[in-house]
C-alpha cells in the first residue's frame, strides 16, 4: 500500500485555487491510499480575523478531487482566546476507500477504535504559543506508527542570527526539538516509529555562510548613531566598481547573485543545513535535492524567485525515526519507491514550498 505524507504551510486568498490544483495533482501523480496532510498558521498572522475562513479551507474533503477517500479525520488548534497554549496547528487524514485495515488511537481511552468518524477531537499536545506540535498515532495493515505535526521557532533577526554559530535561535530550536523527540518517547505510551513533519524553521548556519559568500569583499559593520547595535551589514565587491554583493539588516537579506540557491538545487550550500544532524541518533531524512522550500516570493510572476527577507534555508522537512526509516526504504523493480520533493515548484504557493513524502509502506502480516 502506498502513503504520501504533505507538509503545508495554510494559505487563504488569491492563490488558494492554485495551491489546491497543485496538490490535487500530485496525489493524482502518486494515488496514495493514504494522505496525511500537516498544516501551520492557521488563520495565518492574523489569526483572530481569519480563522473562520482557514476553517473553511478544510471543506476540501467533500470536492470532486478527493472523492475516492470516504473516510476523513480532521484537528484543527482554533482556540486562538488560550494565547499561551494555541499552537495554530491542523492536521488532515484522508483513507482511501480501497484502505481497509486502519486504525486511529484514541489517547484518552487509551485504545484503538476502527476509524469511521469523519471527524473529531485530537490530544493536542503543546508548550509554545503558536508553536509546538500535535500527535495522532495509527495502526495501518498491523504496523504502528505516530504522525507529529511540528512547528518550530523562527530567526526574528537576521543581524542576531550572524551573531555566533550556531545562533541563538538554532540552540533553541534544538532544545524544543528534543523535547518534542522526548515527549514522544517518553514511558506514557508505547513507543511506536515517528514521523515528524512540518515547520522546523531550520536555518542555514547564517555566520559561516556570510563569511563564505564574502570571501572576496569588503565587509562594512553599520551601526545606530544611539547604541552600538548593528543596524546593517554591507558586504561589497572589491572590484567592479563595489558594487553590494550582500546586504543584511534585521529582517533584510540581499545577496546579489540570488541563483546559487537555485542552481543544482542549492546542493552546495547544504553544507550548512545543520540542524537536523544533532538528532541523528534518533532521526532519519530522505536525501534533499529539491530548493531550500522558504522564503519564495509571493508574487505571481516570481514562483521560484526568493524574497529578500530571509536567507533562503530548508525550513520544512519530513523526518522518521530509525525505526520508521525502516518499513519506508524498500525498492520494487529497480525503482526506488521513495520521493521526497515540493509542491508546485513552478507555480506561486506562497512563502513556503510544500513538501510530501511518497512511499510505499511495508505492511506487517502478523
């Protein structure tokens, strides 16, 4: 039996048919039996004023589209009023129709019920406001496996993410991170093979690669006439008449030859995609050969081109424990069966790619 596991990042307005198309035609590509759709942001920044209409969104379950799933399990964290407990998580499932041996466990009763519900309330599980993470766990065709829904914090200053290496919001994000590893091994229940995905907000290590990128320039440290903050830093070429080669500023990040993190898929700068790698005894993660999937430009015309904001970073991933890694890595006809890649690479999705894990599961018959 095959799965596809989607992680997206909520968006509402003009680009919704778009987003939907996409995703429409990648499950058509890959005909999953099962779909596990994760989403952050609910409601987007402005939570309060759309919620309602992120909650609407979910109605994909009755389109033309997904007509061959009947059965749909859908959680959504829309209790935006808890400020210090909503994480603005959703998760969707869709099970095929020819998917018979499912089931989804219940944590309060603290047992597996087969799954006919078409929708119903999740153990959301939660430290951070608007961030945190959200577990269901299911039995499919006798193998048992935890889906985690993450959201992790993000770099608030790309000035303060120069600062060290590894910065301030990577420690961080590693401590939350293990906590959540922790919180899902931990004695309350059955440990079971995991899947992460979502938000991590992974960076690349911003000091290292400035310091690679202006090699060959002249770095100039601009500060505020009132403090001895850094308010910008200018990197400029040498020759060819100085021109700026990088330009940072808290929420700015201009590099002048924009199409190193595109070409070859931005695999040179993978090097300094360091973040997963502390959890190594622990996760796994498919090879990355698509483009850092954040921050695209949102404008229509401009689909693969990066806005200035962020350095661009492999912010959104699909990990599995070992265990996990496992009952995915088979090959069928000299085919490897695994894919690991975005959604709509060519099309305006907005800020972040999604990115889907396609694979065949190796089902236990016992």
């Amino acid at each position: 039996m095959s799965l596809i596991f989607l992680f997206v990042f909520l968006q509402l307005g003009e680009i919704q048919n778009e987003w939907l198309q996409e995703l429409y035609k990648t499950i058509h590509c890959y005909k999953p039996q099962f779909i596990a759709l994760h989403f952050q942001e609910v409601g987007g920044k402005d939570y309060m004023v759309n919620m309602g209409h992120a909650e609407n969104f979910f109605c994909i379950e009755s389109s033309e589209e997904m007509k061959d799933y009947d059965r749909v399990c859908i959680y959504v964290d829309n209790q935006f009023q808890a400020e210090d407990s909503f994480t603005a998580l959703g998760s969707m499932y869709f099970i095929h129709k020819t998917l018979k041996n499912i089931y989804q466990y219940d944590f309060n009763d603290m047992a597996h019920c087969f799954l006919v519900t078409h929708s119903n309330l999740s153990l959301l599980q939660f430290k951070w406001s608007r961030k945190g993470f959200m577990r269901t766990r299911w039995i499919i065709h006798n193998q048992g496996l935890d889906l985690v829904n993450v959201h992790l914090f993000h770099d608030a200053s790309n000035l303060i993410a120069c600062n060290s290496s590894p910065s301030i919001y990577s420690a961080n994000r590693k401590n939350a991170l293990r906590y959540v590893i922790n919180r899902i091994s931990d004695s309350c229940y059955t440990p079971l093979p995991f899947f992460l995905f979502g938000d991590f907000n992974f960076r690349l290590d911003t000091l290292s690669l400035v310091q690679h990128l202006s090699t060959s320039a002249d770095v100039q440290t601009v500060k505020k006439d009132c403090s001895n903050e850094v308010e910008k830093i200018i990197c400029e070429e040498k020759d060819n008449d100085h021109q700026v080669l990088l330009h940072i500023e808290e929420k700015l990040f201009t590099y002048l030859h924009q199409a190193v993190f595109r070409e070859d898929n931005g695999r040179a700068l993978l090097k300094y995609d360091k973040e997963a790698a502390a959890f190594q005894d622990v996760i796994r993660e498919e090879d990355i050969t698509f483009p850092p999937s954040y921050p695209y430009s949102e404008e229509y015309t401009k689909p693969t081109q990066y806005m200035n904001t962020r350095c661009p970073a492999w912010c959104d991933r699909i990990l599995m424990s070992h265990t996990a890694q496992e009952f995915t890595h088979k090959v069928n006809d000299g085919e490897k069966s695994v894919v690991y890649n975005t959604v709509g690479p060519n099309v305006c999705m907005g800020d972040h790619k999604p990115v889907f894990l396609f694979f065949s599961l190796k089902t236990n018959d016992h």
